[in-house]
C-alpha cells in the first residue's frame, strides 16, 4: 500500500480545499517545496500534487515548483490540476514526474485519453471523481449523468496506469473514505486504484490496508496531515517496506 501525502498548491502555498469549493480554502504557512521536503525527510516516497491555478486556467502555472520538488527530493511525484493538452504532459514528464493524471479534459474527450496513453505510455493517471456515484468534471462544477463503472468500462483497455478514485461528498471532509465504491472500481479495473477523498484519521489508513486487494495500490492523505489529526511520523510507520 503506498501513501500518497498531498500537496495542493495556490499562490505559492499549500492550500485544502473542501469538497473542491475554491471560496471554501485554507492556506498554510509552509511553502509546497518544504512541505514535500517533510514528507521526504519522513521516509515518504510517494507525492500526490494538484496544480490548482492549472485547475482554473488549463496552464501548467506551478511547473517550475513542481520540478524543483521532483530535482530536490527525488519523489515520485503524480500531478494533475487541467491538464489538457499533450504539450502539457510532455511538459511534466519531461520535468521527470512519475505519473501525470487526466480528469475533465480526458472524460469529455476520450480520443485525447486514448492518445495520451499511446503517446506517453505507463505515464497516464485518471482521474475519477465522483458524488453519488456519478462523475464531476470541470472543478466539479459540473455534475455528469455518467455513472464512474460505465466510463471506466468504456476507457479500459487505453492503457491508463493508474486510476485516482475520488468521492467528492467526502473530499477535505475528514468523514473516512467512500471505500465500498473504490472497491467497485477496482474490480473492473484493468490498472491499480488510489483512494482519494475523506482520510480523518491513522484508522483509515489500517483499513485501506486491510482491504489486502491488490488492485488497491495506495491511499492520498490531504487535510488531515495539515490539521495535525494524523502525525507525519505515525503515518510514516504505515508506509510499506
């Protein structure tokens, strides 16, 4: 089971969203390039970042920061936040992260997912994410009449690597993850499954991890390390040797 600690990132700083809301944020005092420095010296090895700004606007605004963690830490580092175009996925990969993750640009056009995979092979994460079951697309702004299962039997033989399984309901919440879903996910998938979304305590971690599906490849912490409810260093002893 690999943890994912996040970074999101606004003007700079490490900011949490709730349920996505950008009216409804919190910054912290600690700079994403020192944040993911505590998550290195902590024994992590996995980072999951989200572009905000490149949320908004489609542009890959926080590529340098980005490429310094990458060059300073030596993480493996999964990014998404509108990524749209090919040139923009080039542009990470060649910045040297490990996954670059696709969400409202690849559901709505699913011959540019398709292309991605083909053209930037085992580097294409996607993301779904979810309320009620039905994906959300554009800052999930927009809610979808598509069922999350039906997309993902559609796209499945592309060639996606990973998948990120969100439950917006649940995302910044603190309310533990919406795990019966991901475990759906998961069964059809062709490729392993993140669960995002929810994370309130060490407790959620222990039953990710108990879960023992091998579909199951990790779990992202967001807010719950930045409030202080779950410790880097109780966290750390989670990580798999």
């Amino acid at each position: 089971m690999k943890i994912f600690p996040a970074i999101d990132i606004k003007d700079k700083k490490c900011v949490r969203l709730l349920k996505g809301d950008f009216d409804n944020k919190t910054e912290y005092d600690i700079s994403p390039i020192e944040q993911a420095g505590k998550y290195k010296d902590n024994g992590f090895k996995n980072i999951h970042i989200v572009d905000l700004e490149g949320a908004l606007t489609g542009n890959t605004v926080n590529l340098e920061t980005i490429e310094e963690i990458v060059n300073k830490y030596d993480l493996n580092i999964e990014v998404g936040g509108g990524i749209r175009s090919l040139e923009s996925i080039k542009k990470y990969v060649e910045a040297g992260v490990e996954k670059v993750i696709l969400g409202s640009a690849a559901i709505k056009n699913k011959d540019f997912l398709k292309e991605a995979c083909k053209k930037f092979e085992n580097k294409i994460a996607l993301g779904l994410d979810a309320k009620d079951g039905k994906l959300s697309t554009s800052g999930w702004k927009e809610n979808l009449n598509v069922k999350a299962i039906d997309f993902l039997k559609e796209v499945n033989d592309f060639g996606v690597s990973r998948i990120i399984y969100t439950d917006i309901n649940r995302d910044g919440a603190k309310t533990s993850p919406n795990f019966d879903e991901t475990i759906n996910i998961a069964e059809i998938s062709n490729c392993p499954i993140v669960i995002s979304g929810g994370v309130s305590s060490i407790n959620d971690i222990k039953k990710a991890k108990e879960l023992n599906n091998k579909k199951v490849e990790g779990i992202i912490v967001g807010k719950a390390i930045y409030d202080g409810d779950i410790k880097l260093d109780e966290l750390a002893k989670e990580i798999d040797a």
